[in-house]
C-alpha cells in the first residue's frame, strides 16, 4: 500500500520535526537523532513532578501529540511499533527531571515495561525519584497474564497531568494513576488491519467480518465476528465490557484507531449511548483519534468511574490541541421549525395500486442502490444510489401519510416529502418536478403532459437540457414516447442513457466538474436510474 513518505527510516523522524516545528514554539526535541527521538516542553523549569511516557511510533497523536501544560513533559518516541531504546528514555528522564522527581507511565508491552524500567532504574543512580506505573487496560483476552496497555492510559495522562501541573508530589501522582490504571477498561474493533509502511498489509480480516479486542499494533483479537452495522458491533463491545462496569457512572474515552471517518465515529457514539451501558455513561472524551494504529479502520472504547474531583482534573484546561476535553452527555435538544417550514399536512387516503405502484417503483431504486453509486463513483461522489435510495425508503414510510386516491395532490405530496428527505440537488430537482406535475394535474392536463410540464420546470429551474448529460436524457425522450405506450417509452429511456456514455462533457451536474477522460464509457447515474424505473414498469404490464 501507498503511503506519504520519503524514506521509510526517515518517517518518524520528519514527523516529529513537524510537531515540534508547528507547535507555536511550545516543543522542543533533543538532539541525539535519528537514535533518540525525545519531545519536551520548552516552558519546563524542574520545578514539578515530570511525566514521561512514549512507546513505538504509528499511534499518533500519542505521545508527540501529548507534550504540553497540564499533560506530558516529555514523549519518547520509537521507530514504528518499537520501543524506544534505553538511552533514549533515560536521555529523557534526564532531561526533564528536578528535585520533585520524575512518574514514567508505560503501556504494558514487553519492550517498553523493559526499556523503560532499566533507564529508571539507571535514573535512580543518578539520584532521582523516580517512580513507574503500567497501563494494562485491555480487557480483550481476560487469559493473558499480563493485559495490554491500550487507549485508556490517555485518562492516566490527563488525570496525572493535571495534578503534576497543580504542584502535587510524586506519590501523590503515582498513586491517583494507579487508581486510574485499576479501574480503566479497555477494548477494541477493527474492520481491517493497519499498513505498515513499507510492508504489505496484512488481509487477516475478511471482508464481512471484524476483528474484536485486537491491539494497537494489530495484534490478533480474541475473535472475529460477522459486521453488518454499526449497532452490532457496539453491542458485541458492550457485551464485554458491562460485565465490569459495576459503577453507576462513568466516563468513556472513544478513539478512533486511525481510519475511521469523523461521520462513521459519531454514528458509534451515538450507538454507544443507546447502547445497554448508556446510562451510565455522563461524560464522553472524543470521538477522536488520541491513540491510533496507523490507518486502521476501527475504534476503540474504554471506561472509568471517576470521581468528581477526577472529572475536574480531566476538565482541567490545557493548550494540548491533541486532547479533546471532557464533555457531560445530555440528552438531545430540539426547537420546533421556524414559521412557513412546518409542512402543510396533505388529507391521507388509501388506493391499493396506487400505493403498490409506489412502493414497487421504491423498491427498484433501492434495490439499485449499489450499481448507482458505483456509477457515480466513476463521475461524481457516488452517492447517487444511495440518495435516491434513502428517498424511496422515505417515501415507503410515508405512505399512510399520502393522498393515495387522489392524484393531483399526490404529485405535490411527493414533492412535499422528497424536499424534505431527499439531499442533494437530485433532492431539490425531483421535488421541484412533481410540484409542478400536481400543478399540471390540477390544471387538468392527462398524466403524461402533467409530468412534461412537471420536467419543463424542472428544466427552467435547473437549466439541464437533453444532451448535457443528466436524467433529462432519459426522463425527456421517455415521457416523449409514452404516448405510444410503456414499451416504448422504457426503450426511449434506456436509449437515452446510453447515449450518456458516449457523451465527453456534462454540462450540469457534478459531472460537469470532470474531465472527458473520466466520463468517457459511463452512464450517468441518474439516467440509468429512470431508465431503471421505465424498464421495470413494462415488467409489470
């Protein structure tokens, strides 16, 4: 797989020269490269208790991403996925350590607990104070004898953090992380593994299927389990972790391990919150990526009973751009719609073939779903499937609410409800098209000049004409050709979309944002969808 990168040996070390560089002169790193790779806090007097944590490279914003005033006084980082070696935390000890001593907090891996604990013990006889506690959070594979260190030593970061910047001693801190360490759990999922740079990434997860209580590293999980949605996989995290969670308020920490999208993280906070231990989460860190595994495409969750003052230290205001701060959940407010918005309610009716009709349409625009988007992918966002998808389903849902036996104001109840649900300019188009037809249909005009009035304005509005490439190259020579019967007009609309393919600019649309090279050999989207529709309709005669 492809990455950013110059050299692999150089990744590491370029990353951190851009932290320190665009960190508003907050950061230092000392020198000793490429062999020790260590980011301090310019601000540091001695004065206070010292935290350094670090580990391998590839969870970024973790530990780089950290350093800064009521948090990390120093990050020492390995290459990717190795520790760093023993000088390099014993050169970052030495640099950041007073007379208030020095608290290292580890992830509970072999190579740091051992890297890590040599140089404190090489500290020591120097004549420091310095003490270490091991983050073992993960509660993925109860059998280990010792759990992995995972997202959850961000709470110990914070909660230690806060009491080093408020000037507390160096048993105190150590001692509020290790309550911290006894009650965080930890677990995570993934619908894929991490790439590595410069190795071939490893297709352990199938497609289907996703990986629960794998480490940051992309270790193996205890199991693999079948991925539908979003609310399955939160249920099989819950499932873990309700188990421990004997408290009656907690705060979460949702990461996202890397690859997964801003939009995909809160649809899981949302399903965390309806989920079985919902209630008893008041306060949420994140989504937000805070301790990643390169690129992979899952996220992780963990758990802590904090006490009131904890909430404060997590709370405590700190300039680390990195930390997402500490919010209480609250339910979701709404405010009714402002005056002219609140639809105007259309007096239902029932008709058999009008609402089987309907619903047959429905279920060929979802049923498209997948080969439209792939479609507009080739073009535009590819969404277009799953636009007009959405709509039909919308529309389905609707239909006790529609005027099934009368027509006239059917046409304008659909554009009613597509304003509302359908997004896009397909939404606005298509709501515009049937408000006219009820228009035309009120006026008296047959069904098939309705929707041809409907489509003029349609036109007017949206300014596409026939050859420029939109459904109008489906939709127009369709309802032309209706007159002489469904067979016709479904021919008429499968022509015309073809015919887009063959089309090297798109003069409306998103399509007209592209090159000709990429258009060239595809079907608009949205012609291949009323043709779609025209086909299946002389189906059912």
């Amino acid at each position: 797989m492809a990455h950013f990168m110059n050299k692999k040996e150089d990744m590491v070390l370029e990353a951190i020269d851009a932290v320190v560089s665009s960190s508003g002169r907050t950061l230092l790193r000392l020198d000793g490269y490429p062999h020790i790779k260590v980011v301090t806090r310019k601000d540091w007097d001695r004065s206070k208790v010292a935290l350094v944590s670090g580990g391998g490279s590839g969870h970024e914003p973790a530990h780089a991403g950290f350093v800064g005033r009521g948090m990390l006084t120093a990050a020492v980082c390995g290459d990717i996925f190795a520790s760093p070696s023993v000088d390099a935390v014993l050169a970052g000890i030495l640099a950041v350590t007073g007379p208030a001593g020095c608290l290292l907090i580890v992830k509970n891996y072999t190579g740091d607990r051992l890297n890590f604990g040599l140089a404190a013990e090489r500290a020591r006889a120097f004549g420091l104070k310095v003490e270490m506690v091991i983050v073992d959070d993960d509660i993925a594979l109860p059998d280990l004898p010792q759990a992995r260190g995972i997202a959850g030593t961000l709470f110990v970061h914070k909660i230690a953090g806060a009491l080093a910047q408020r000037g507390e001693d160096l048993e105190t801190i150590a001692e509020a992380a290790r309550k911290v360490i006894a009650g965080t759990k930890s677990i995570g999922m993934s619908l894929s593994t991490c790439s590595v740079p410069g190795s071939p990434k490893e297709d352990r997860i199938p497609h289907g299927m996703a990986e629960l209580g794998l480490g940051i590293h992309g270790e193996a999980g205890v199991e693999q389990v079948a991925f539908t949605h979003a609310r399955e996989a939160m249920s099989a995290m819950v499932e873990k972790l309700e188990t421990l969670m004997p408290e009656e308020r907690y705060v979460v920490l949702l990461n996202n391990l890397g690859g997964t999208s801003i939009l995909e993280m809160n649809v899981l906070l949302y399903e965390l919150s309806q989920s079985r231990i919902g209630e008893k989460i008041e306060y949420i860190v994140g989504p937000a990526a805070l301790m990643t595994s390169l690129d992979m495409h899952g996220f992780s969750i963990s758990v802590y009973p904090a006490s009131n003052e904890e909430i404060q230290l997590l709370d405590q205001p700190t300039p680390v751009a990195a930390w997402p701060g500490v919010c209480e959940i609250a339910p979701v407010e709404t405010v009714s719609l402002p005056d002219g918005l609140t639809p105007i309610t259309p007096l239902p009716s029932d008709h058999a073939a009008t609402r089987e009709f309907l619903i047959d349409c429905c279920k060929v625009l979802i049923a498209a779903d997948d080969d439209l988007n792939a479609l507009d992918a080739k073009t535009g966002d590819g969404d277009t499937g799953s636009t007009l998808a959405g709509a039909a389903r919308a529309l389905i849902d609707a239909m006790d609410r529609l005027p099934l036996a009368d027509h006239t104001q059917l046409y304008r109840a659909i554009g009613l409800e597509l304003s509302q649900t359908m997004g896009g300019s397909s939404g606005v188009l298509l709501a515009i098209f049937f408000a006219a037809t009820g228009d035309g249909a009120s006026s008296g005009l047959p069904a098939r000049e309705a929707f041809q009035a409907g489509l003029a304005r349609m036109q007017e509005i949206g300014g596409a004409r026939l050859g420029d490439r939109t459904m109008v190259d489906a939709l127009a020579p369709a309802l032309d050709a209706l007159g002489d019967g469904i067979a016709a007009a479904a021919k008429a609309a499968r022509d015309g979309a073809n015919e887009t393919a063959l089309m090297l600019s798109a003069k409306a649309g998103r399509a007209a944002y592209i090159s000709s090279k990429q258009l060239e050999g595809h079907i608009d989207p949205g012609a291949e969808a009323i043709a779609r529709l025209f086909e299946h309709l002389q189906k059912r005669r």
